[in-house]
C-alpha cells in the first residue's frame, strides 16, 4: 500500500503539475507539461453492477383493500401496438391481481378459491393471457383483457395432484406443474397449451407424467429460456433435474441430476446459450453447475456455498434469507437477490471465485420481499413483499408520490390478540 501510493503520488507530479528545469544558479523555472487525460471504459459487467447500485424507487402500488403478501411476480410482453403491458402479482389471499406495467395501477384481480396459488406467468407470445396453478389440482388461464372473471382454460391434474410449483415453455406449447409428495410419488404432469384462447373455459387432460425421478415434493419447475423441450426441476428431496422432453420416456428424457444437499427454493438457467443451472435452497445456500461439462472430464460444478449469508459481508446490513437469481444477458452475469426482515434488499453477484454485494436497496420495503422481476428492457426491477407492496424500481428515479410510507406487513395471529409494547429510541434521539 505505501509503494502503491507513492508511485500514484509519482503520477500525479507528473501528469498535473509543473515541470522544475534546475538551472546552474539553482534558479528555478517552470515549463509546464500538457494535461494527460486517461480514461477508463467500463466493462459491460461494471455497467450492469453500477446500474444495480443506482435502482431507486419510481412507482408505488397503492395499498389494497384486503393487505396480502405478494408471493410471485411476473411482466407481459409488450404487444406490438405499442401498450405498455401488464404486471401480474400472486398474491397470499389465493388471488392474481394485475397491475399497468407503466404507473402500477391496480386493473383487475381474478379470486381462485378453493387452493392456494403456487406463482404466475405471462404466455411468451402475447401480453394478455396469465397462468397461475393451484393447491386443487388445476392450472389456469385467464386473459387480461377479457371483461369475464372466468378463465379461458382450464388444465385439470389427477384427483391426488396438489400442485406447488408451474412453468410454461417459452414458445407456450407445454405446461408443466409440479406436486406436493402423496404417499411415496411426487410427478411432473404436462399439458398441450396450443390453442390456450380458442375455447373459452374448457378444460384439458394430462400429455402425462413425470414419477420416477424425485421422491420429494417437486417446488420449483424452470423451463429453458430458448430451448422449449429443456426443463429444469428441484425439489426438497435436494435433487435438481434437467430433462429433455422430446425423447419418448422419463428415464431418456432425464439428461442430468445434480445434488443440492438441501431442499430446493428456486432454481435458474444461466452462462452462454444457457447451459448452465443454479438453485437456491431454504436454508440459505447456493449452487451453481455448468451442464456443458457432461460429456467432458471437467467437473460440473462451478460454485458451491452452503450458507450466503455467511459468505456476503453487507456493510451494517445482515442478510436474513434468498429471494432469487437472474442471469443478465448483456453482461453474461448472474446475480442473486437476497434481503433482511425490515426490508433492506441485498444484490449479489456470482462468480466462480465466490460472492460479492453489488447494492443495497432501502427505504422501499417495510417487511421481508418475498417477489421480484428484473425487465432487462429498461434495466428496472420489481419488488413485493410481505408489507403488500408493489414496488418499480428504476436506475437514479425520483419517487414522485409523497404518500408516507408506512408498514403494511399483515399482523399474526397472535399479533391481533397480544398488544406489544415498544419503547422507541427516536424519541430519545430527538
């Protein structure tokens, strides 16, 4: 650190200051050098990072009527006509509530009694039509813009399924819903989604099922970003599998199986092309595998960190748990979310070398974050949590609305019935 400092001391007399001509009678003169300018070109990766650290708040959702955690989060895509599109929120009152892209302002809200809801998801190729599958045994499909409450498909389960977890492929042929485990089977069951709008309400049966390859329940299905017969699956049992599901049965279609150790909570496709997976897991750790390694002697595993919050120093700010991972395209970065109790939200990057924090978002949230979206359009995320907040993000905004922001984060049970009581400091402080 001294050497380093004296040769940058070194390069600023060089560069800025006046050139000394000793002349025989020690005089001194002065010729002054010309102004070197150096600049420095930001890496894609450092653009990206810099832009994470600038996130600040632009829109707020109203508070709704009935307060709900907003458990999943996903975004339409923009029509060609120009519309700005649609936010989709699953909410913990076993509803999808749908919000403008642009402003957050509430549109409409579907109700799906009798089960709960396990996530949301725009189809790939229009910005009006939104699944979310249920704890019944159903997958629906509502279009946004239709006036009716009923939705436009219905994808019925066997009389056991109970599903947790649901994706459709990118180019909306497949649906896949994961169940809880019954008795000693856990299945992956798809549906044909062509033709999702053509025959209002009606329901359809199973192409089949998956049952051999987890013995747990299954709580998170990712299909490929681009390749629509590649999907991803995790489960409790800790077993994350890729399977191809082009070939004609489970035990060929099944490409790989990598080892969490853990019970999975969310898993991701990232790297080059997509060739490589990563989950997080429910108690905090993450792993990260290259599945072009498969036919080389290479080894598959490119991180493994059994607790991130262990691994991430946050400046005054723990992190308490994981939210999710994306894979930013233009930087070929992946980054993971994490966050505290009261709301702060952590940015992460990964690397083979380990984890480092990019950012810390404040201010927004006043409970934990349960939901995100990152729109890479526009480089702004989407937030929401247990303080029934929906939040937009935006690199250096300005919030606009100058409602107070107070804690909406539901009261428990025993919240309801015991009145706590709490000196705060404030009051010293002032």
């Amino acid at each position: 650190d001294v050497i380093a400092g004296f040769l940058y001391a070194i390069l600023i007399l060089v560069v800025f200051h006046p050139v000394v001509d000793l002349i025989d009678n020690f005089n001194l003169t002065y010729k002054y050098a010309p102004l070197i300018i150096i600049t420095f070109e930001m890496s894609a990766v450092e653009k990206v990072e810099e832009q994470l650290a600038s996130l600040r708040i632009a829109k707020r959702s109203a508070a709704g009527e009935e307060p709900a955690y907003l458990l999943d989060i996903d975004l339409s895509t923009p029509a060609q006509s120009g519309n700005g599109g649609f936010v989709a929120v699953s909410c913990s009152g076993r509803s999808v509530r749908v919000y403008d892209r642009e402003t957050l302002r509430f549109l409409r809200q579907y109700s799906s009694p009798p089960g709960a809801l396990s996530g949301v998801r725009f189809a790939h190729t229009g910005d009006s039509v939104v699944f979310s599958a249920g704890s019944e045994g159903t997958v629906k499909c509502w279009d946004v813009r239709a006036a009716t409450q009923k939705p436009v498909r219905v994808f019925s389960g066997y009389p056991s399924n109970v599903f947790i977890s649901f994706d459709i492929s990118c180019s909306d042929l497949i649906v896949c819903a994961g169940t809880e485990k019954v008795e000693q089977d856990a299945f992956l069951v798809f549906w044909d989604a062509r033709g999702i709008t053509d025959c209002a309400s009606s329901a359809k049966e199973p192409l089949g099922v998956y049952s051999e390859s987890h013995n747990d329940d299954i709580t998170k299905i990712c299909f490929h970003p681009v390749e629509p017969n590649l999907v991803v699956s995790g489960s409790t049992d800790g077993l994350v599998n890729v399977f191809d599901i082009n070939k004609d049965n489970e035990d060929d279609a099944l490409i790989s199986t990598c080892n969490s150790d853990s019970s999975v909570s969310f898993i991701g496709w990232s790297g080059k092309d997509y060739k490589q997976v990563y989950c997080l897991t429910h108690d905090e750790g993450f792993c990260w595998w290259d599945t072009a390694q498969l036919e080389t002697e290479e080894p598959i595993t490119l991180s493994r960190v059994l607790d991130v919050r262990d691994s991430v120093c946050a400046e005054n700010h723990s992190l308490h748990y994981l939210v999710g991972g994306l894979y930013h395209e233009k930087a070929e970065k992946l980054f993971l979310i994490g966050g505290t109790s009261t709301g702060n939200i952590h940015l992460i990057s990964c690397g083979t070398d380990g984890l480092s924090l990019v950012g810390t978002l404040c201010g927004g949230h006043s409970a934990t974050v349960r939901s995100f979206c990152w729109n890479l359009a526009d480089e702004s995320l989407l937030t929401g949590g247990e303080d029934a907040q929906l939040l937009l993000w935006k690199p250096g905004a300005v919030e606009r609305s100058l409602t107070k922001k107070a804690s909406l984060k539901i009261a428990s049970s025993v919240q309801k019935r015991v009145r706590v009581h709490n000196s705060s400091l404030k009051s010293r402080k002032k």
